[in-house]
C-alpha cells in the first residue's frame, strides 16, 4: 500500500518536455558562466592523489641523496649549523 497515489498512466506532452530541457540547458549555461573560474582551475596531481608517487617526490628525493652524499656541505655543517645554513649557495658536487 503506497502512501501517494500513483497514476496509471502519465501524459508528456512534447511542449512540456521542450520547455523542462530549454530550462535545464538555460542552468546548465548559468552554471557555467557562474563557475567559470573554478572550471578552468588547474589542480596539482598531489592534491587529487597525495598517496600516490609523483615526479617532484622523486625529484626531491634525488636532491635530499645528492645533499646526503656531498662531503664539501658536511664538513660545512661540521663547523656549525649556522655556516651551513646561511651560505649564499648550495655548491654542485
């Protein structure tokens, strides 16, 4: 037993119909033209998937190794935090 009733059998008329879809593309544009800016936003990889490996985690743990390993930088750090730290620039190996 249904609490509403339901008819048999529905009538569409095409003129109804037209005008519903008329009205669905006139919200489809509105939307559009309203979201604009966050349609076209362009969203890092890391965001979407931040689990998965990306080419900048790779690249920046390429960078950690390559400082890891370069003995000019520890001797540097050797003499004290503060010498490492404030150095105009990182030498290449």
């Amino acid at each position: 037993m249904s609490v509403f009733a339901v008819p048999e059998k529905i009538e569409c008329l095409d003129e109804d119909i037209q005008t519903y879809a008329q009205h669905l593309n006139t919200l489809h544009d509105d939307f559009k033209n309203r979201f604009e800016d966050i349609l076209t936003m362009e969203i890092p990889p890391w965001i979407i998937t931040p689990f998965d490996e990306t080419e900048e985690a790779n690249v920046l743990q390429e960078e950690l190794l390559e400082l890891s390993t370069n003995e000019e930088l520890k001797v540097k750090f050797k003499k004290g935090y503060q010498t490492f730290w404030l150095q105009a620039e990182i030498p290449e190996k």
